[in-house]
C-alpha cells in the first residue's frame, strides 16, 4: 500500500477502489493469521465455496 496521505474525497474512483481493495486485504490477511493461532473470537472467515 502506497505510503501517501490522501483524503478520500480527493481520490479518483480506481484510487479508491485500490484503498478499499488494501484494505480488505489486510483485514483478511490478519482474520487467517489470527484464526490460525487460535483465537477464533476474534476472527471470521469467508466461508469455503
């Protein structure tokens, strides 16, 4: 994610998209590692298609 500070009204619709696109993916990313440790309450996961 690029270091930059940005209102989010000042970004274009693909800036935004990308932000919220990072986003999730950290949030993700973090839900799997917490889980894997064995903190279920604090995670939730996609469910498995």
């Amino acid at each position: 994610m690029e270091e930059k500070t940005h209102m989010i009204k000042d970004l274009d619709v693909e800036e935004r998209e990308q932000v919220f696109t990072d986003v999730a993916r950290v949030l993700e990313n973090t839900a799997c590692e917490v889980f894997i440790e064995g903190h279920r309450h604090f995670a939730a996961l996609p469910p498995m298609w």
